[in-house]
C-alpha cells in the first residue's frame, strides 16, 4: 500500500549521515509528535539530527519525548537532507526554497489532501488519519524498534489528529496503529492526562460564565454566548482559553448555529461561529468582513457589545428563517 | 483466556429458547449496548428474548439499535434463563433473588471488579475494558455475524465505557476488537454526533449550575460539585443527564480526585469519584457502600445532602494528605 516516493525516502534516510526535521507553525500533537518520533529513530541509527519548529513547543506537548532537542533557529550550515513533516506548503515552517541549497534533498511526508508536493521525494497519503501513521510505517522500514520514547510521539500524534479516534479519517488501521503502541508500554494515563485534561481553573471558570449567560434564539436552531470584558478580567484568562468554549453551545440539542461574542475591548469583539449542519458561516462571517469555513468561521467587529449582539443575532435568524437550502 | 463459566453460558444460551437480559439503573452506553447487542445476536438465533431496564433507555442512547425492544416491567411469567449484564449485584437492577424461582439459570456477565458473583453462572473479567468487549467474544462464540447494527451497538459500549479509548481500561486488545467493529461499517459520526453532542438544554443548564458550585480543597488537589435536588427540577433535567459532568472536574490542572454529589430525594445523595493519576476511587467508595473502578467509582448515601459532603470531603482530605502510595 506504500505508495509515493515512500522506498526512496527510506533510502535516503538510511544513507544520510546528518537530517533536519521540520514541522509546521502552531504546532499541533500530529505534527510534533511525528517529527519527534522520527527524529529519535533516527538519533538511534547513530544519524545527527536537527529537530525546526517556527514556534517551539506547545506548553500541552513538552512531555513529549525529544521536546527538549526542538531549536526555532535553522541549524548553520544546514545538513544536505531536509525533511518536512505535516506540511502542506513550505510557508508552514515560515521558509522560502530559496533558503536551502540546490542539491539539499528535501522530503515531503504529509497527510493533508491539498499538500504541493513541495519535496524532491514526496510521501502524501491523505487516507493517513495522521502524519503520524505515514512516520510510523517508515520507522518501521528503517528497522528502529519502537521503545516507549518513540511510541508515545507517535500515539500522540495519532489521538490528537483523530479527535481520540472520534473523527471520520479514523479507520480500521488507525486502530491496529494504536493497538501496536499501547504495546509498547507506553503510559496512556499520562498522555491523556497531559493532553486533554489539566485545564487551568480560569478556564473553567470562563465556561461557567459563558453558560450561565447562554440562550436561544430562533426557535431553538440558533445558541448564543457572551463573554464581556469583566469575565476576562474577573477569571484572570486570556483570551486562548475561550479556545472550544463555543462547542458547548453547538451540541445543544437542536442547534444549527452557536455564537461566541468575546468583548476584548470595549469596542473589539471577536465573534466565533460554529453550525452543525448545514448553515454556511464562512459565508455569514465573510459579511462582517471575517471567513474561515462552511462550519467554522469568526470576525472581529469594531462596535459596542450590544451593537455586535444585536447586527449578528438578526442576521442569522433571517438566514435561518429562509430554511435550509435544498 | 476465556476464564470464568464462559463455555457454560455459551451453551446455556444456545438451548435456551427464551431469555431475559437486564441491565443496571442509571443505564450507560455499555450496558445498554451490551444488553442489546446480545438481545440482537439471541434473537437472529430465533430465541424469544425481553430487555429490561428498570429506567429505560435515556435520550443520547434511544438510536442503538434494539433500544425501542426495552422495557421497565419484568416478563410475565419470566423465562428459566436469566441473564445480567453490567451488573456488580442484583440491586444494580433493583430486583431482589426472592422475584426469581429457583430453578431459574442467572447469568452474570460483567467486568467490575467489585463483581459480586451472584450468578449460578458468573463471567466476570475485569480486565476487559467494557462489558461489551466480553459480549463481543460471546456472540462470535455463539456464532452470531457482527452486522452493522450489532456492532453500533458494541462499538458503543466500548467508546462510552473507555471514555473514547481514553481511560487506563484501554487495552491494545479494546484497538483490535474497535478495528473489527469499524469493518462491520457502522456510522462512527453518527455515534459520535448522538452520544457526546445532541445533549438536551437542561443538560447544558445542569452543568452550568455544577460549575457555578464547583469548589476545591486539599491545595487544589480535590475539587467537588454539588447537584441539589431544586437543581433538577428547575432545569427539568433527569439524574441521567448529569453523566459525564463530573470530569470538567477531574479535568482542572492539579487536581487528582474530583467528587460530584447529587441530592436525588432529601436523604439520598449519589456520590460520583474520579481519580487521575494514582487515587483508588473504588477503595473510597466503598468505605461508603459503593464501589467501581479505581480511576472511576460511586456510591449512595442516605444521608442529608450536607452531611454526605462533609463526611466525603473529609476522607479524601485525609487520604490525600497522606499522599500518593509510593
């Protein structure tokens, strides 16, 4: 089933001595994980490797094995072999091609279905619930055994971009994958508990008050949040973890469209939204000059709370009151 | 490593030309999955078979397939072959030995630990991570195809049961056994989308009152909400409704134990235990009657709501404050 450039990249990566690894902005568990994982194998094969990421390590990720070895400074001078990880595009790691020299073989091991094929040697299979099953399937062609270190990367890797095996790229394989890596010893307690659980108490307290504040609109297909200045200040909470908060309004029973207005000053509000199934927000955001997706957008709006509230609230229940369009 | 009665109750099973399944109060995704997945298998075996279920089927488990099979009045007259699943004891079902005559064959089908082995016949493992997963290997023994709606209906119970393949109950062999069930091509958004969103408002509006309450002791290490009984009738939520509130406790980082109460009448007050990392929930609930898992527990108490609180709070203060056993 290996397909692409997968054989030349094992042999590539056999053969060079020296290897920078590279994972996107923003980093998330697949991207990481993925990258830490193949750098440790490939650390084991006796290689020097260099572990890029634009931003560092999320403060959620650093339990990770190999964290410590990821620099936000490219390595002087760079090794010949360059390999990227998650990427789509190269602007994901903040670099230009014409960074690198010419004959730097560049690898491309991704899963996302829009990737540019950016590589000399390209690997990118979009039926991969992860980054982290295209590295998983390569370690174990490089013939490095899976240890703990390097099974925990890669288990995060797969439960992060899977949703905990919820979403639909999950499949069969997906949890064979898991099945192997649980057998490698690895601590599923920790992980979970380093990656999903330990939210600070401000942000529970700001989920407090964004429900208490909660209410339906449009016989029930519309939920709206509010969270005004004071709740921030009150809390302590920066704005990041309001980050998921408007999903606790999308699974409401019977809602189609969640908002979340956040008043970060007294005249900036940030409104999110979120549908379920079939209301196109980007299309709603984009007249408040925001976007995103058909399921996922936001805007900021630069007027009073109030003003944001009421504008938002009526536009979305006349686009609700014309019914869903087929 | 099939332990226990196993073979006995797969032949008793196969003659039985009735049977009778019961699963437990306060039903949950893996005893009604359980239950109903083996009603499905019985009755393509040509068997009569009944489902009982003292509170019926709750609203986020009404698509299983079978759920509308379920009822709250026992078969007249009941048939030889009674089986439970999920159940440490036969209160679990509030029913009593006396209702059964004696030649009546009780199978007990389960994997709590605290298993009470009530049954003439008794399959108790408490390795599996789910009583699903024992049912799983009954029905292929029985020799009972996995369809698409049998499977729904193990799938579920094992996703709910292992917090979505979160908990430590998680083997490599629960992977396996999920990879099998997503061959059978059940609808994994759609279980997703009506377990863990669809949730009524008065669910949302009960977890908003939880968290106003939410309070924490011991240095932040024990954090506890309180559902009273005027919270329930306001929000017109029933006690089902309140599953799952309890880990936005257990989630806030630092704390290792989390308690929910909920005063159900005047004197009785269910008592819900979650641990992190190293507490024994199911040794603390049984210090008041109840028990479980270790990362997992409760109990109930009948006793004045305040009295319960106090009397709980305290033991795992002490308990905390001798710190983590090793």
């Amino acid at each position: 089933m290996m397909n692409n450039d997968f054989e030349f990249i094992v042999n590539e990566l056999r053969k060079a001595p020296e290897v920078a690894l590279f994972s996107h902005v923003s980093p998330d568990g697949d991207c990481m994980g993925s990258m830490l994982a193949l750098g440790l194998a490939l650390k084991k094969m006796g290689k020097t490797v260099y572990l890029f990421n634009p931003d560092l390590v999320p403060h959620n990720l650093d339990f990770l094995p190999g964290a410590d070895l990821v620099r936000n400074i490219l390595p002087d001078p760079l090794p010949q072999t360059l390999c990227f990880v998650d990427c789509t595009d190269l602007r994901r790691v903040n670099l230009k091609i014409s960074q690198f020299s010419k004959d730097a073989v560049i690898i491309n091991i991704d899963h996302h279905i829009s990737n540019q094929r950016f590589g000399m040697l390209n690997c990118v299979q979009s039926d991969a619930s992860a980054t982290g099953e295209i590295i998983m399937a390569l370690i174990k062609e490089l013939g490095v055994p899976f240890d703990q270190e390097i099974a925990t990367d890669l288990y995060t890797a797969i439960v992060t971009d899977t949703g905990s095996f919820q979403f639909s790229n999950t499949t069969p394989k997906t949890h064979r994958l898991a099945a192997d890596l649980l057998e490698s010893g690895i601590d599923l307690l920790q992980i979970h508990h380093r990656i999903f659980d330990q939210k600070p108490l401000a942000q529970i307290e700001l989920l407090s008050r964004a429900l208490k504040g909660l209410k339906l609109y449009a016989e029930g297909k519309l939920s709206v949040m509010t969270l005004n200045k004071n709740d921030f200040v009150e809390t302590g909470a920066h704005d990041s973890l309001s980050e998921g908060l408007i999903n606790n309004a999308r699974s409401i029973e019977g809602v189609e469209v969640a908002v979340l207005f956040k008043e970060i000053e007294e005249r900036i509000i940030k409104v999110g939204f979120r549908s379920n199934l079939w209301f196109d927000v980007n299309a709603l955001a984009s007249k408040f000059g925001g976007g995103g997706h058909k399921r996922a957008a936001g805007c900021t709006m630069e007027v009073p709370l109030g003003e944001a509230r009421k504008s938002v609230i009526k536009a979305i229940e006349e686009e609700l009151s014309l019914g869903r369009g087929y």
